[in-house]
C-alpha cells in the first residue's frame, strides 16, 4: 500500500486502492439520487486516483446517479477523455471545472458540482450565502464566488475557476450551482449536503420575514469551531467519519449494488 496521506484535519489516513474509491465515489452518486440533489444526467462528482497519471474516476455519460455502480465509472485523463476501454461514454465537457480544480489543488481529491433549485436560487442571489443559521456558518468566509461565463465549456475559463476557488472547501457559481472539494469523496459529499442545507435554510429564511444575521464575530467563531480550530472548545473531530458510516449503512439496506 502507499504511504499514508494527512487530512486537513490532521489526520493520518491509508492511501485507498482504485476498488475502495469507485465504491465511495458510487456510494456518493446513489446518495446525490437519494437526497434529490441531481439534474438526469447531468453535474458530475470527480474522484483523483493515486499514482503519477492524473487519472480521475467519473460518471459514465447517459447514466442516472441512481444507476451508477463502482463497476461502471469510467477512467478518464486531465483532458476529460477516457484512458481504458469502455462501454460507456464520456462527456468531456463535464470535465472543464473540474480537471481545473484538479490539476491546481491537491488536496482536492473529490470534486463535487450540483444544480439543485435552492443552491442554484442562491447563486442567483448578489449577496450570496448568508450567515443565517448554525449550519450556514459552517462556511463563512469559506466560499469562493465565480461569476457566470456561460456554460463551461471553454478551457479558458479553468484560470478564473481556479482564482476564485482560491483554498475555499467550496465555491457558489454564480448564475449556475454549487460546488464542493474535499480530501475524499465522504468529505465533499457531507460539504455539500450542508451547504445544500445551508442554501435551503436561506430561501425558506427570506420568504418568511426580516432576517436576524449574527454578528461578524460570531460567524467567524462558529465557522472556526467546525473547522477544528477554536481551541478552547470541544472538538467534534469524529463527526464526518461517524455520518458518513451511518449514510453508507443505509444504502447497504436499500441500494447494495452500488458496490458491484
């Protein structure tokens, strides 16, 4: 097995073998289905594979998120093109945001791209996220902001992608949806679920009343505290690991082939 890597945590994990990360990269995509967070065939979730090839693990073209398997991801290059035969298509096109995060962040081993109706409503928004609620607050200050250059398809774009994205966990395009990075898929996928979460909490927020926003200090707080770096509190560091096991038990009893 290869040396172990260091989380952003601080923790010592394993380097998986390609098996484990098509499993939970499959894993992800069937929870994007289950929670509703999916457009048909299209967005895309990205997974690094180790070793020198930069070659990425990605949906296969035409499939629904809930028909995706391990079996069934497809290999591709930076260049969005598949580097193994297969039966399945690619949409390189799919690839642009995501080989450019890819390629600059190496801590971004899972690229995550949604186009749900409250994290687009958000985008759509000229303040963004707001530090509305406890769960909001997990990102303030955390989250990059590109402004919308039509449908990516341009490999020009990837420069400005990445300047926005800048070392954020997550970036809000503009106009577009949202996405999350993390150091393994389990880690982009929670992101997302919660600023999922977050933009939801915001839209049902604003049609309600006048909003009561914390202060600047105590977001910063807040946001400090999920991140493991309010020392003088108690720290949660399990969490994601412990949700994470929980999400892959149910689909263990309702969708087991996403393994195969």
């Amino acid at each position: 097995m290869s040396a172990p890597t260091v989380t952003s945590q601080g923790r010592t994990n394993p380097v998986k073998t390609e098996t484990e990360l098509r499993r939970e990269l499959a894993a992800v995509y069937r929870l994007l289905a289950h929670f509703k967070m999916t457009d048909l065939i299209f967005t895309h979730v990205s997974v690094r594979l180790p070793g020198p090839e930069h070659h990425f693990l990605i949906n296969p073209y035409g499939l629904l998120f809930e028909e995706i398997t391990a079996s069934n991801l497809v290999k591709i290059g930076l260049d969005g093109e598949l580097v193994e035969p297969s039966e399945y298509h690619v949409n390189p096109a799919g690839f642009v945001i995501h080989g450019a995060i890819h390629e600059a962040r190496t801590d971004a081993q899972c690229v995550l791209h949604t186009h749900t109706k409250a994290g687009c409503a958000v985008a759509a928004q000229e303040q963004g996220l707001l530090p509305l609620n406890q769960i909001s607050m997990e990102f303030y200050n955390r989250v990059g902001y590109h402004d919308y250059e039509g449908i990516a398809l341009n490999t020009a774009e990837r420069v400005r992608l990445v300047e926005d994205l800048r070392d954020h966990p997550a970036m809000i395009l503009r106009n577009h949806g949202l996405l999350t990075v993390g150091e393994s898929a389990a880690e982009a996928f929670l992101r997302m679920f919660y600023l999922e979460k977050a933009c939801d909490i915001q839209i049902a927020a604003q049609a309600s009343g006048d909003l009561r926003v914390p202060s600047p200090e105590i977001a910063e707080h807040t946001a400090r505290q999920f991140a493991g770096e309010a020392t003088d509190d108690f720290a949660d560091d399990q969490a994601y690991e412990m949700a994470w096991a929980a999400l892959l038990r149910m689909l263990d009893r309702t969708a087991p082939e996403y393994k195969d």
